[in-house]
C-alpha cells in the first residue's frame, strides 16, 4: 500500500511540475504561439505512437508471464471443458486480431506521420478492401455465436434423464441455505409468505406438503461426483446469483420466481487439492499468510483449497461473505453424510 501511494504521490507531483512548465511557455512574449503542428511535432508523434505501441506488447506479455498463475484450474464439471474451450478460443481469435490491427493503426501512424509538402493520397472507396473486411468479421462472429448457443443449449438442458439429485439453494442478504429432496429427491413446496422464524422454517416451506417432511435443510452443500444434480434457485430479499466458478455454473436468483442449473461434478474436493497448479496456489497463498502471521496481522491461518458458491452479484454491504463451501465426494461418502442430518420434520417435530 506505502508503495502505491509512493507512486501517486510522484505521479501528482510530475504532473504538477508539467503544468508549472506550461504556464511557463506560455508567459514567455517571445515564445512561439502557433497552433499549427510542424513536422517536429508530426515526428515525436509518431515517435511516441510507435513507442506506445511496443509499450503494449511489452505490458502483455509481461501480464501472460506474471498472472496466468492465478487462473482457476481446469473446469470440475462435465461441461466445463466445452465452456473453457470456447472461451479460450474467443480470447485467442481476439488478442490475433488485436495484435493485428493495433500494429497495423501505431505503425501506419508512425510512417505516414505529416511531412511539410506531402500530400495525403485519398480513396473514395475500394470495394475488395470493404468486402474483405466485412466478411471476415461476419464470418468469424457467426462461428463464435453458433458454437456458443451449441454450447448453451447443451449446458442449458435441465432435465431429468439419469436420476439426478435434486438441491435447491436459497439466497438471502447475505448467506446462502441448500435443500435436498430427501429420500424421495422430490423438494416439497414453500413460500417466502410461510417463513416463520420462531419454528424454524427459515425457507418457508409447505408443513401441510407431505414432499417438505424429509426435506434435508444445511448451510454446506454436498455433491457426489460423477452424478448430475438440478440446482433450484430463490432468492428472499434482492437480486442474487449463484456462481460456482471451479464448475462453470452462474444462475440468478431472482426474488419472486424459480431458476435453473444443471451440472455434472467431475473431480472430488480431495482430487482437485492434489493438482499441481492448486498446490502452487495453496503454497503461495500460505506463504503469503506466513509473512502476515509473523509479523502478527490478520487473515493469518494456513488456507485449504475448497470448492465454492459466490454470489456473483452486488446484493449489499456484505455481498463480499456471501459464500457457501462445497465438497465433492463420492456417492458412498455422500450418502454416509446425508444420513447424519436432520430431515425438516424432524426439526418441525423437536419445536413443538
């Protein structure tokens, strides 16, 4: 932080000294006060054109070799792998075009920069540089679009071929609660009116609903691997949504109706932990926590790499602890956790 004021601080002062020397300039009677550039002008231009240029490169390449670090691993959903392949190859197609063009607009810039008696050449039009430009564009934009709504209609599918698990999650300010269809995978009925707080029905839902009974209500959401699950959304309060980013999964929670997501989770918590690049992570995270710990500052303890649910957007002054830990197990493991906890009618039963 001392660095980054340090920096401001000399910027302003640069600035300052820049405009002092203006004002300088222009208190000087005999100073030249044409407001026509000449080709001194035209040439430091081009110069800084062409210099701004290879800034640009160099602040890229520098970006790619320091920061890719710090993406997320590979997709942990079945899906996920179409998701990252399209995007990869709408950023590649978009960083080629953009060293293209950008070269081509600096370095055009900089030779054909304005010379005392050159005359610019101009062309009304040139219809093979139109349709070659043009249908370029066209060409490669309709790709993207059909392969993203090829993709989107695939991810988009929510159905109930192969058994899938049903979970709803519930969104309010600023925490988010998971449902399971209990033993029947059928989620009962509920209502934002039927939340009565004093009996514990935090999500509302339908008591008189014979579905609700077996209802497993948590505050940490379990999956098993390698089996679909049909997400449900709420949303109590205001606009939320519910993004999973290791799956690749984002869905409003919009107040007032019901949205949808399915996804197939791929790798276990315990799988994901032993990736190379999520171990570098954990190791440069913790050794960064080290530092803070010895020199006795917060946010201290050693972090282990978990799954996780964010809500994706801004819903309040504590949208930031809107979390919500997910573990991806096997379908042994799940059912061994899913029995130790307690149905709705259950916890209805113990408050009477």
């Amino acid at each position: 932080m001392t660095t980054l004021l340090i920096f401001i601080v000399l910027v302003l002062v640069f600035i300052a000294i820049w405009q002092m020397t203006k004002i300088f300039e222009l208190s000087q009677l005999k100073s030249e006060q044409a407001q026509i550039a000449n080709d001194t002008d035209n040439k430091n231009n081009g110069y800084m054109l062409f210099a701004f240029m290879v800034f640009t490169y160099l602040i890229t390449i520098f970006s790619f070799w320091k920061y890719t670090k710090i993406l997320l691993p590979e997709a942990s959903s079945a899906h996920g792998a179409d998701y990252d392949n399209l995007m990869f190859w709408s950023f590649l197609i978009i960083f080629i075009v953009q060293f293209i063009t950008q070269f081509l607009l600096h370095y055009f810039g900089y030779k054909y920069r304005g010379k005392e008696g050159n005359k610019a050449l101009y062309y009304a039009d040139n219809d093979r540089l139109e349709f070659i430009w043009t249908i370029i564009p066209v060409i490669v934009l309709a790709g993207l679009i059909l392969w993203g709504l090829y993709a989107w209609t695939n991810i988009m599918d929510v159905n109930d071929e192969d058994d899938p698990l049903i979970v709803e999650l519930y969104a309010q300010q600023f925490n988010w609660t998971a449902r399971y269809g209990g033993t029947d995978n059928v989620l009962g009925g509920a209502n934002v009116r039927m939340i009565d707080i004093d009996k514990a029905n935090v999500l509302g839902l339908d008591e008189a609903d014979s579905y609700s009974s077996d209802d497993v209500i948590v505050k940490e959401l379990h999956l098993p691997v390698g089996r679909k699950v049909n997400f449900f959304f709420r949303s109590q309060d205001v606009l939320h949504s519910a993004y999973m980013p290791h799956f690749r999964a984002q869905m409003n929670c919009v107040p007032g109706m019901i949205t949808e997501f399915s996804f197939t989770p791929i790798t276990t918590t315990a799988d994901i932990r032993k990736n190379p690049d999520v171990i570098d992570k954990v190791n440069r995270t913790n050794k960064i926590r080290a530092e803070k710990a010895a020199a006795g500052l917060e946010n201290q303890e050693p972090w282990e790499y978990d799954y996780i649910l964010l809500c994706n957007k801004i819903c309040g002054k504590s949208h930031y602890n809107m979390q919500m830990k997910i573990i991806v197990e096997t379908q042994e493991e799940y059912d061994a956790w899913i029995k130790t906890q307690q149905t709705f009618g259950q916890t209805m039963a113990s408050m009477e």
